[in-house]
C-alpha cells in the first residue's frame, strides 16, 4: 500500500517535471533543462525510454534468477516468478522498443535503422518471443518449467553480447555508441546536467519500483491461478 | 571393462560409445545427411533462380551463404535428439551413459555433421556462384571453422530442448536463432572481411567474439543438459 502510494507520487513528479520543465539554450533557473543541440525537446524521451528498457533487461535477469533457483529448487512458486518476470520484461521490451522507434522517426529519419541497439533490443524481443512460445509447447509442467529455466539461462549467457557489449564497440547512431562524438559510454555521464539527473534517476527508481510492484502483483495472482487450478 | 579403468577414461569409452551408436545409424538410414545435402542443394539453387544471372555484391553474397548454412543446420541437427525421443530409446540411454558422457557424444556428432554441411555448402556456394570470391583465405578459413563449431554446439543444446517439447520441428530455428543471432553477425562480418580481401589482423576482433561464445555456450551446456536430460 505505501509502495504504490509513494510510487504514484514519484512517478507523479517525475512524468510531471520531465514533460513540463521548459528547455532552454542559457538555463538560469533549477527547473530549466539545458538545450543539447540535435536533441533539443525530444532530449525528453531518455526519462522514460532509457528506464523501460533497463526494466525489459531487469526483468530480463529476475527471469533467469528464478529459473536457476527452479532448477535447484524445484519449486513450482520459482517458475511462476520467472515466468511473470518475462512476462513484464515482454511488456516493457515492446514499450522501449515502439517509444525509441517513434524516436527514431523523428531524430534519425526513419523507424528503423538496425543500428546496434535496436539489434539488441530486436534479439531481447525475439528471446522473450522464443521463451513464450517453448512455454507454450510443453504439456507437463515440470518439464515445461525446466526446459524454459534452461533456455532462458542459455539466452542470458549469450545475450550480454549484445546488449552490453555490441552496441559499444560498433558504431552506431545511438548516443553512446562507439563514434559519438561526445565518447562512448553511458549517456548519463557526459550529456546530462544535474537537473536532468535528478529527474533521470528518480524515474529509474520509480519505475524500478513500478516493476517491483507489478512483479509482487502478478506473482500473487498467477499463485492464485495456480492453486485454483490444483484444486480441481 | 577392468577394475582398474579411472573414471576419465569410462567417461571418454561412453562419449565415444554414444558417437559411435548415432554415426552408425545415421549411416544405416542416412536422414540426417540426405536431408543437409539435398537442402543445401535446394537452398543454393534457389539463390541462383532469384538472383537470375545478375550479380550481387559480395557483401550481400556473404550474408547468403551463412543464411543456407543457418537454415540446413536447423533441418539437420536437431535430428540427434528428436530421434531418441521419437525412437524410445531416450531412457535406455539415460540409465546407461552419464548425462555429460550423453551430451558429449551428441556434440562430437553434431561438430562432424556441421563441419560436412558447412564444407559441402562453401564448395558449392564457391563453384556456383561467381560474384562470391574470397580473397583472404586464411580468415575465410578460420570463420569457416569457429563458425561451424558454435552453431554445432547451440544447436546441440537447443535440439536437446526441443525434443522434449510437443512441437519440434518449427520451433526450433524459432529458439536458435536468438541465440545463434551473436555468432551469425560475428561470421557474416568475418565472411565479408575475407571477400574484402582484409589482412588477417583485420578480423581479430571477430575471432574473440567467436571464440569466447564458443566457450560459454559449450560451458553452459555442459552444466544444464542434465537437467534437461533427466526425467
């Protein structure tokens, strides 16, 4: 109850603060964020595109986690978690995914370039779309629950490449990319005044805990389920 | 089998015990080769109708031959897994080799069945399409290698997932290629250093990246086949 009352609030301030400071090319006062040229008013999205896609890889990992506590475990309760947490990281891959496409539109010319990131953000898609689809091949649901514990502990191994380490060193379009003028490394560092950090982080946070919200929630549901379909 | 025989050498006797059983009875029914060689053929043919006479950059040209050798792995390789299943034979195997020994064996076939698809497929793709030249060889050759090594070995683990799913055969390119995503780009931009004719030196990087998802795969692997294995 606290947790998602003191998430609204936040959450509340940072859409508030990130839509509504006013961009300006000499900010003179705390609430003015300052220009980036190239950027200017669609400098915005990273409040919101920046933490929808750390959830997708958050949740991503809780995935992976629960599945390896499945497999030594063997607890069903383990199985919904991981399951639940792709589901959301599902959720949120498609949010970042469609909010930097229409981004893209508008910074670079079209919805989609294959630059590295949205290859990996593509491959992230794919691996939740894969895991779905083995969930839903299997019957049994022992099996069902290690065959997708395995798979998605292989797709984390494998996946770092892309998501960490590709978009870093090919160049690319995306800030932050290898060939940025500014460097390569994250965004945060080099291209954001404290205001826009403030604001940045507390979204990060408050959709880490809107993540962690809806996690508990789900999970208490799909235990529901569960149990209800145990019983007859 | 003697007392004095160390648990090493049991385990080397089992994994080439497993090899052995799936190379003699792929060579009794050829399904597994038939099918590679045919679709290969198939595939490389349907790239010269579409390509018509004209010709395309070799930049393009190299992406298709690792497109073939993609598509013929996923008709092939998952065969040594589905086939225990569909035989019955899965639990006869699992009460009498070690799980490790089981995987290795399985990977040792499937390493000696990607190294012929991606051999037979680069010699026809070289003879029958003219606008693909290599230039440097010796990256050509060692992506050839690293290549087909690392998608034996992610596709031996992917096919051992998905003969115990309902739905085998369309699933699998469908789990692989995310996770195989990593080593096509690798190999295709390596393909493409080579038709570009780059000195070896060039192509380090991608062979890092080859080498080091070798590794992690065959590791992970190694530690989750049991689970899958296992009833």
């Amino acid at each position: 109850m606290t947790l998602r009352i003191s998430l609204g609030v936040l959450l509340t301030l940072v859409i508030v603060a990130a839509i509504g400071f006013p961009i300006s090319a000499s900010p003179r006062h705390w609430y003015e964020f300052p220009l980036i040229p190239g950027l200017e008013e669609k400098a915005r999205l990273i409040f919101f595109h920046v933490p929808t896609a750390w959830l997708s890889v958050m949740a991503f990992f809780t995935s992976m986690v629960y599945g390896i506590l499945y497999l030594r475990r063997r607890d069903p309760m383990d199985d919904i978690s991981s399951s639940v947490a792709a589901g959301l990281g599902f959720l949120f891959c498609i949010l970042a995914t469609i909010t930097g496409a229409i981004w893209a539109k508008f910074n670079w010319g079209s919805f989609w370039n294959w630059d590295p990131r949205e290859t990996s953000i593509f491959v992230l898609l794919l691996i939740y779309g894969a895991y779905f689809s083995l969930r839903s091949a299997v019957d049994v649901e022992e099996k069902r629950a290690t065959l997708s514990s395995v798979y998605s502990i292989i797709a984390a191994v494998t996946v770092p490449f892309f998501i960490f380490i590709m978009p870093r060193i090919m160049t690319g379009l995306h800030p932050g990319a290898k060939g940025d003028p500014d460097g390569a490394g994250p965004v945060i560092d080099f291209k954001m005044s404290p205001n826009m950090r403030v604001v940045f982080f507390a979204s990060l946070i408050g959709f880490t805990g809107l993540f962690v919200w809806m996690f508990r929630l789900r999970v208490r549901t799909a235990r529901l389920e569960y149990f209800e379909h145990a019983k007859g | 089998m003697t007392a004095a025989e160390t648990p090493v050498r049991r385990w080397l006797r089992a994994t080439g015990a497993v090899f052995m059983k799936d190379w003699r009875s792929e060579l009794r029914t050829r399904y597994a080769i038939s099918a590679l060689v045919m679709f290969v053929i198939t595939t490389i043919s349907i790239i010269l109708f579409a390509l018509g006479g004209e010709g395309a950059s070799p930049e393009v040209l190299s992406g298709m031959l690792w497109v073939v050798i993609f598509f013929a792995a996923m008709s092939g390789l998952a065969r040594t897994f589905v086939m225990e299943e569909e035989r019955g034979t899965a639990m006869m195997l699992q009460l009498t080799a070690a799980p490790s020994a089981v995987f290795a064996g399985k990977l040792l076939f499937n390493l000696v069945l990607g190294a012929g698809l991606t051999v037979l497929t680069v010699v026809l793709y070289l003879f029958f399409i003219s606008g693909f030249t290599v230039q440097t060889y010796s990256i050509f050759l060692a992506t050839i290698t690293l290549g087909s090594i690392g998608l034996a070995a992610a596709s031996t683990i992917i096919a051992a997932i998905i003969a115990r799913a309902n739905t085998k055969g369309t699933l699998y390119p469908v789990l692989s290629f995310p996770i195989l995503l990593p080593l096509l780009m690798t190999v295709i931009s390596a393909t493409r250093l080579a038709a570009d004719g780059m000195p070896f030196s060039e192509a380090f990087g991608e062979f890092q990246i080859l080498i080091s998802y070798i590794v992690v795969v065959v590791t992970t692997s190694i530690l989750l086949f049991e689970y899958i294995w296992k009833d």
